[in-house]
C-alpha cells in the first residue's frame, strides 16, 4: 500500500527535499525497529482519528492489519480512545475497525456494573502517580463519584488492553503528542515505568510525524526531557 502522501504527482514535482525527508520517517515507522512496525502503523491510525482525518485513520489502520495487526490489538485502542480523546474519537475509530475488520465488532454484551471500594480510587492514583496530582484530589474532594469513574477508566486504559501497559502508555504518549499535549510527559514516565526503552519513546513520539507534522517530534523531545 503506497503512502499517499509520497505518491503524490504534485508533491513529488515541486517538493523533492521535503518528500525525501517523509519518506525516511515513514520507514522508522513502517520497519521493525524497537517498536513492531505493525503497532507504530495503530499509533498512526488512532493518531489520525483524534485529528478528525478519518480516510488516514482508515488506510493506516488497513496498513497495520497488512503488518500483522490482530483485532485484539487494534480494538485496545478504542479503550485508550474512550479515556484520553472521548466519545467523539472512540466512535470514529470504531467505524475505522468496522470498516477494516468486517463483523468483528458487533454482538450483544450487557453492560456490566463494576464496583469500586472505598478509598480504592485515591490508593490507585497514589500508587501511579505517586502523590495525589491535584485535578484528582479535587475530584475525589467535590465528586467522589467522579473520581471512580476515573479511576476506572484509567486503569482500563493502561492495565485493560490486549496491548499490554507499555503499548498502551505508548499509545498514549502517541495521541497527546499529536495533539503537542504537555501532558505527554505524564504517560512516557508510565511508558519508562513498564518497561519501554528510550529507543521505543522515541519511536513512537515520530508517528506523530505523520499526522502532526515535524512540531510533533520536537513537542515530544521536550516531553521526553521533561522531569520525572
């Protein structure tokens, strides 16, 4: 599957330099690397959709099923999506997942209460962070309800996808860069706490490239050399 960008008539007329450049980018992600490249092509794909580029959601997420993504895996980023970028963005992927794996993901599942102990969300958040971030304090503090909701919701995102933690603070790292998010800095400390290496940080702050332009690796450098 050709990269549109680097296919186009245009383009390849008037931009030789900058399309060499893409070009080079679009191997670190589309190669095995520290990252498999088929996870680097999701980190686009969900990328993409919280920009609203529907069509590349959908053709990279056609690019990664090609390298090897299982359903499984594409789906935990409909988990991620509901967390970090909403209803909105979930949706929009799911239609992509529909789109490129067919019939996967329909039935009926009835909605399953979850219960959440007392002082269960501030020990979670605690043991994460480290001390009490103060959004969350003043959550627990005003909408007790609120904050194991959260709590729920968080832990789903990092510790309830068939990726894995590292992926999925990966994943993370991915969508807020795209967005030049300082919040970035927050899940590549959780991406260092499961494991990932600074080759597989660096890895996934440059699909950002792809749909952020180059001011997606230079806002994820500055997250990566932020303090701890």
């Amino acid at each position: 599957m050709q990269n549109r960008l680097l296919g186009s008539p245009l383009l390849r007329r008037i931009a030789p330099l900058t399309l060499g450049g893409y070009a080079r980018f679009r191997r670190v992600i589309e190669e095995d690397g520290a990252l498999p490249a088929r996870i680097k092509v999701l980190f686009v794909a969900v990328a993409a959709t919280t920009k609203g580029y529907r069509e590349m959601a959908a053709r990279e997420l056609a690019r990664a099923k090609e390298l090897g993504l299982s359903f499984d895996e594409a789906s935990s980023a409909a988990i991620v999506l509901s967390s970090v970028r909403g209803e909105g963005a979930a949706l929009s992927f799911i239609d992509a997942l529909e789109a490129v794996y067919p019939g996967e993901t329909g039935g009926e599942e009835p909605l399953r209460e979850i219960d959440v102990a007392p002082g269960e969300a501030e020990k979670n958040f605690l043991a994460y962070f480290g001390s009490m971030p103060p959004s969350l304090g003043k959550l627990a503090s005003l909408l007790p309800l609120g904050a194991d909701a959260y709590y729920l919701m968080r832990e789903g995102t990092i510790n309830g996808t068939r990726l894995g933690p590292k992926y999925s603070e990966l994943l993370l790292v991915a969508v807020l860069v795209a967005d030049y998010s300082p919040l970035a800095a927050v899940h590549i400390k959780g991406a260092r706490t499961a494991g990932a290496s600074e080759q597989e940080i660096a890895e996934a702050v440059v699909c950002t490239v792809a749909t952020s332009g180059l001011s997606g690796w230079v806002s994820g450098a500055t997250a990566i050399d932020a303090p701890a």
